[in-house]
C-alpha cells in the first residue's frame, strides 16, 4: 500500500509499482541523485541510504584444512566484501542484527568417521551438521547448510570442519564457500 498526502494541484496517477506525480506549479520540482549510497535532492538536501551489510569467499585450491583443529576454515579468496568486515576466513559483525550464514565443504577420503561443519560466533559452535561415513571404499561428499543467527556489532563469525584428526586439501573452490548477509 502506498499513501501520499497532500493538497494543491498535484496529482498522482498509475498503479504500484509505477506511479507518476504531476504538479502545475515549476517550484514543486525537485531533482534526484544517487552516488553511492546517498541520495541529494535539488534544494540541497541529501540522505545516507543503508550499505549492503555482506560477504562471501571461497576456498583456494591448494588450501590445506586442518580438521582436527576448530580453528577456521580459510576461505582466503573474498568474492564479496559489503561493509568491509570479512578477513582470513572471519566475518566481523559491524552491526548487530540477524544474518543470514551460509556454508559448504567437499572432501574425499576412504575413513571411516564422523564429519561436522559448524558455524561459529567467537570460535564457539552455534550450529552444526553431521555426517557419518560409514561405507568402504573411497567416498567423495560435499555437504553444506545454512542458518539465520542473531550477531551482535563485533562478534566474529566463522566456519569450522572436522574430521577425525585427519586434515584434507581443497581441490575444487567451487564446492568450498562461505556466505552471509544482514536479513535484519
């Protein structure tokens, strides 16, 4: 639903979401500009629209991932950096609010075992998913999940693997992500 008030000649026409407003009087005109995030007006006024708060990276081939460790997985190569707070495999809140964390991790290994991808605020688990491999042979798996989380401006979010004590190799950055926004 869009309401606009107002008196004088002006009038607006059309249906959402494409209106147009008409005035008889010249004085009522103004002019709109964007750069960046502010939006100026004519008669000299402007406002500062909100920065996309996100990010993304991925997992460079050659990567070794320790998974014995919950120390971070390093998705070194940062695809996307709105609001500039992603380095080295972290993501540091630089507003509170619920985000939006998404993740995926592929290996292939012939041990039997347990393997869990965990999300993390401050290096303490706060979702995870796992998965038992059980079979013989060689098994080649990627798994991923995703999870809305309530962050607070500072709190450091990262993803952690795990997998037995073994570590693996990243041979296939396509399949190796790590991605999140501010939903609100």
């Amino acid at each position: 639903t869009v309401t606009i008030n107002g008196a004088g000649a002006t009038n607006v026409t059309g249906t959402y979401p494409n209106f147009t407003i008409n005035s008889p009087v010249p004085t009522d005109a103004q002019t709109l500009s964007l750069a960046g995030n502010t939006l100026s007006i004519s008669n000299g006024n402007s406002v500062s629209l909100p920065q996309a708060i996100n990010f993304g990276a991925i997992a460079t081939n050659g990567s070794t991932v320790n998974s014995s460790s919950s120390l971070p997985v390093p998705f070194t190569l940062s695809y996307n950096n709105g609001g500039g707070t992603y380095a080295g495999g972290i993501y540091t809140a630089p507003v509170p609010g619920i985000y939006h964390i998404d993740a995926s991790v592929m290996w292939s290994s012939s041990l039997l075992g347990t393997n869990e991808l965990s999300i993390c605020i401050d290096g303490v688990p706060v979702r995870k998913k796992t998965i038992a491999i059980t079979g013989l042979g060689t098994l080649t798996e990627s798994f991923g999940f995703s999870a809305d989380i309530n962050v607070n401006t500072g709190q450091q979010i990262s993803i952690t693997y795990s997998f037995g004590g073994s570590s693996v190799s990243v041979t296939d950055n396509v399949s190796w992500w790590f991605n999140g926004h501010l939903i609100k």
